[in-house]
C-alpha cells in the first residue's frame, strides 16, 4: 500500500506480529496509522493558513464558538466547544482579551460567571480568516463524492465514538461484530 506512511509496517510484516501480539489486527494499525497521518497533514495545512493571520487553531475556535452562538459564552461554554481544559480557555481568552478581539465581562444572572464576547475588531477578524479557511476545509473534500464524504463523516463518527470506549479487563477495546 503505497499510500502508507512510512513508519507503518506492511501488511505482511503485521500479520507477523500479530501471530505474537494478541488482539493484533494489521488492518486496524493500517487504519489508524493512515487516518492520523491525514489528520497530521490536515492539521499542518490548516495551521499554515491561520498562521498567515497569526491566530492559533484554539482562538480560532474560541471566536468561531462565540460567532456561531451569536452572542456571549461562558469560560465552561467555550472550553466545552474548543475541546479543551477551563485552563486554557482562560488562556485564550486572556489572549484575546489582550489582542481586543473579545471582552470580558460579569453575567447579570451571577456575578461570579464572566461572559466572552466578541469585539468589533474581533468579527472583523474573524470576517478575513472564515470565508477563506472553511473554502480550504471545503477543497480538502473535493476529492470525494457527496456519498463518500458522508460514509467518511458516518465513520469518523464511529471511530471517535470508539476513543471513549470502554476497555475490557484484558485492557483492549472489545470488538465489534462485522
């Protein structure tokens, strides 16, 4: 398989381990092994562009959360939709404060919950960056019909899922039923 990273062993070679390794299925290493190369260079082509702006992925997604909400979040809201810790959100959001792309301000409900919001340099900001980053994420499909690029999200879906799946007492993830 020619489109294999470099550092994963071939198909022939993982049979051979697996013989040693219980639980070894060379097609799952291949699988894993291939989809987190792709998501590596995904990511570093991604990066390349928001570089030109000199934002990182996680401000971008702190901003893109806080635009598509239309309005204020929550320290907890926005560490929720970055996938990140409270910690570094309030890095980020202390980053962006500093940068006047967000204000921070008390909650009228509760004074101890501050509320983001964007500034208007912060949707002017987002306004250069979005149209051209969502073309790219749209161009990195384009090699996929409609049909395949839902089959691909219907079994990322599935594959995420499977991240948080819960181990069985050998350690091992159980296996699914073809």
């Amino acid at each position: 398989m020619s489109h294999l990273p470099p550092y994963v062993p071939d198909h022939q070679r993982l049979r051979e381990l697996a013989e040693r390794v219980p639980g070894l299925h060379p097609d799952d290493v291949i699988a894993a092994a291939l989809l987190r190369a792709v998501a590596a260079e995904l990511t570093a082509q991604l990066r390349l562009n928001l570089d030109s702006f000199g934002i990182s992925e996680g401000r971008l997604r702190v901003l893109g959360h806080i635009l598509y909400v239309g309005g204020p979040a929550t320290h907890s809201q926005l560490a929720l939709a970055a996938e990140v810790t409270k910690g570094t959100v309030t890095g980020l959001v202390d980053g962006l404060e500093r940068d006047k792309l967000v204000r921070r301000f008390p909650s009228a409900e509760d004074r101890r919950v501050s509320l983001i919001d964007l500034t208007p340099a912060g949707r002017r900001l987002l306004d250069k960056i979005l149209p051209g980053h969502l073309r790219r994420l749209s161009e990195l499909m384009r090699g996929l019909s409609p049909a395949e690029q839902k089959t691909l999200t219907r079994l990322l879906g599935k594959v995420r899922s499977g991240l948080n799946a819960p181990l069985g007492a050998d350690g091992r993830a159980p296996r699914e039923k073809a």
